[in-house]
C-alpha cells in the first residue's frame, strides 16, 4: 500500500486555471497523514482500511484538478416550453413539428380531442412560435446617427468596438441552477357558467352535449327545459355531469335545471311551488359557498306572478346577504333598458317592469348582460350582487332561437375529492 502511494505522489500534475486546490498541499504533507515516522511518534489521521481507502480517493480528485464545484440541478430531457417542466410518457404532451420542442396538452389548454386526432401519422402540429410570422423590428431600433450617416463606405468607427471588448454578455454554458419560473397550477381554474334556453332538452341533447364539450363549463343553467316528472335525469345529462336542481311544469312546457360537473360540491337550497325558479349552493371549502338561481319567467305570465318571483328572490337574497349570488334565466323583459334602468317599449305592463328594477335595485343586484340575446332584444340575463366577481360575458351559438351566455368568473373551482375504495385484485389473490 505504501507504495501504491509513492507512486500515487510521483505523478506529476497540471493544475487547472480556475482551481489552486494543490498549492498547499506537497508530497511531504501527504506523507505524514500516513506514515507516523517521519514527524512525531504519531500519525496524524488513523489508520484503518476504510478511512485510507477514503482518503486515498480524495486524493485522485485533488490530483485531478477537475473538481465541479457546484454542478446544478440536471435539466430535463424534454422541457415543456411553457412550465419548463419535463415531458413525461405519462403525461399527455405534443411536439412541434417544425422545431421538435414539446408543450404539456393542459398549458396549452388542448383537449383531449385535439389532442387525439393529432396522434394519426398524417397530422401535423406546428408550435405558435414556429406558425406565426417574424414580425423584426429593426427598423425602431436603428440610431439616429446610422440613419443621417452620407457615407454607408466609411471607415467603421473604431470607438464602437472598443466600447463592446468589455461586454461579452453571457456565457452559453453555465453550471449555475436555473431560476425557477413562477406556473400557475393548470389544475386550479375558475367557475364557467353557461345559461341557455333550450326549448326540449330531450330534443336537442346532441347540441347541448356538443356545446358542452365545446366550451367546458362547470355549472349549466337551462331553461325551457319542456320535461315531465316521468323523464329521467339519465336520458339527457351530458357525461361527467350531475342535475343539481330541477323544476319542472305538469304540462310538460316551460321549466328550469341546474346542472354542474360531478366533482363540484353543491346542494339544492330551493325550489318554488308556485314559479318556475330553483336555486343551489355551490360549497368552496372554507369560503362562503356560491349561489347560482334559475329562472323562467313566461312572455305570458300576470302581475301576480311577477310579484311572486320578485318575493322569492328577495327571499333568497335576505338569507344569503353576504354571500356571492348569481341569477341567470330567460326573463322575457324585452322592454328595460338595463343601463338606465327605465322602460321605453310595451310588451309587458309598467307595473311588471318596475316591480323587477325594484326588487333588483333593493336586493343590490345588477344586470351584466349587454347584447341582445333573440331578435335584437335582451331576454336572457345574468343578475349579480358582486359584479368584481364576473371577468366576462360573451355570446356563444345557441341549441334554439337564443344565444347561449358564458360567463367567465373569478370564482375558483373547488372540486370534491372522491371517496376511497378498496379494489380486489385477482393476481394479487387478495379477493
């Protein structure tokens, strides 16, 4: 072993630029550390055979003097270029074909349907960075000097150069760790509501599923739903959906559902006997839970039912008073200009306008909707008592002779765990 050692001691070495590791330490230092004789009776470390092996192999890379300091985190293989998280096989990921970089489906916000038809061979998928065009802007950039310049075959000025010798910029290579960028959570997003009228959801289950897929929401209000008692929830649900509240007519016209996506949490808090309105609660955990009331109110209804609704919503609005509340329907009042909140047309009686603004402006509610929903009048609404809460408010192609509503809010999605269950295996005999 000693001299293994010697020999170890007699290879001559090339210090590297950047490291002065074996400046301090000589032949003679090594030596001591293990040979007790030559200073002192005793040896400076103890000699045992894993301790010599370890301090033998400290001494390689000390000799070698290429010794990474700080290497850095390992960068993935294939990089999402929008988390710069790795593309795994497990996650559903697509790559341009143009530049070969990869992008996760749930940054991009693909679906799976997309994202399916561009699994064929003959489909081909180009990146935004790759499909736009290189708009250069150059021309913005360009100094007032290069542009006054009457000579373009003078001498180069060589004051520039000079100027840019001490700036090198950055290295290509560095081994320091990548500042990580901030992503927000693709699984964390906001309430999507839709409210249509659907005139026979039996009838116009293909389009409703259609849109469904389409556009994605979380929470489904319809309205003219045209069901009986004796129609089940199964025969029209879109998949993945559960009907929350549902309020029907015995003549099988008319009527009112509220449907959300299965893993939402919500409860039916209300439904009227004597109108056509429901109401649910959406719970969000620990935060006051979200009101969502629908309504339909007939082109062909009296005072008296107008007053009832107008009771009923000023009924739920005492109760949930500081709670988030949303009130979407067809309400057939083509006659309100909802920015002034005046009357101008004559399809319904005064009384039966006043007697909404009122109990709208009493309640502090406002009406969101500003585009005509059937034949250039506003009939479907979207009623709030916290308009902050709403991003948005767009028409969509309707299933009949109304636009569809979606709205966009600020609401996060609080979505309910499924319960756990035990699954027997057969090949692992635990049945």
């Amino acid at each position: 072993m000693l001299v293994f050692t010697y020999i170890l001691l007699t290879i001559p070495t090339y210090p590297s630029p950047q490291t002065n590791t074996d400046s301090n330490i000589t032949p003679s230092l090594y030596t001591s550390l293990i040979k007790p004789s030559c200073y002192g009776s005793k040896p400076l470390m103890k000699r045992s055979k894993h301790d010599f092996l370890l301090y033998m192999c400290t001494i390689l890379i000390l000799r070698s003097s290429d010794c990474e300091t700080n290497p850095g985190p390992r960068p993935p293989k294939y990089p999402c270029q929008i988390c710069q998280k790795a593309c795994k096989w497990g996650q559903a990921a697509i790559a341009c074909d143009n530049c070969d970089l990869w992008y996760h489906t749930q940054c991009m916000n693909m679906n799976s349907q997309v994202y399916k038809y561009h699994a064929k061979p003959d489909a081909s998928w180009i990146c935004c960075a790759c499909g736009l065009p290189n708009y250069s802007s150059s021309f913005f950039t360009l100094s007032s000097s290069s542009c006054l310049s009457s000579n373009s075959f003078s001498l180069l000025n060589s004051s520039n150069d000079r100027e840019h010798e001490g700036n090198l910029g950055c290295p290509l290579f560095t081994s320091s760790p990548k500042k990580n960028i901030p992503v927000t959570n693709p699984n964390h997003h906001r309430y999507k509501i839709i409210s249509l009228n659907l005139q026979s959801l039996r009838a116009k289950k293909v389009s409703l599923h259609n849109l469904v897929n389409s556009s994605q929401p979380d929470i489904i209000v319809g309205t003219e739903t045209w069901l009986k008692s004796d129609v089940h929830n199964s025969e029209f649900c879109p998949p993945g959906y559960s009907v929350r509240s549902r309020r029907d007519r015995p003549d099988g016209y008319g009527g009112v559902i509220i449907m959300t996506k299965s893993t939402i949490p919500a409860d039916e808090i209300y439904v009227s006997n004597d109108s056509e309105l429901t109401a649910i609660a959406v719970k969000r955990g620990n935060k006051s839970p979200l009101i969502i009331v629908g309504l339909y109110r007939p082109p062909s209804s009296n005072q008296v039912y107008a007053d009832q609704v107008c009771s009923e919503i000023r009924s739920i609005a005492d109760t949930h008073r500081n709670t988030p509340m949303c009130i979407t329907g067809d309400f057939n009042l083509p006659d309100i200009d909802w920015s002034k909140l005046s009357t101008y047309g004559n399809s319904n009686p005064l009384s039966v306008n006043q007697a909404f603004i009122s109990t709208f402006t009493d309640c502090g509610l406002q009406q969101m909707v500003d585009f005509p929903t059937r034949r250039g009048a506003i009939l479907d609404l979207f009623i709030t008592n916290r308009p902050s809460l709403i991003n948005k408010i767009r028409p969509l192609p309707g299933v009949s002779d109304h636009e569809v509503l979606f709205i966009d809010t600020n609401v996060e999605v609080k979505h309910q765990r499924p319960p756990k269950r035990k699954i027997y295996l057969w090949n692992r005999a635990n049945t």
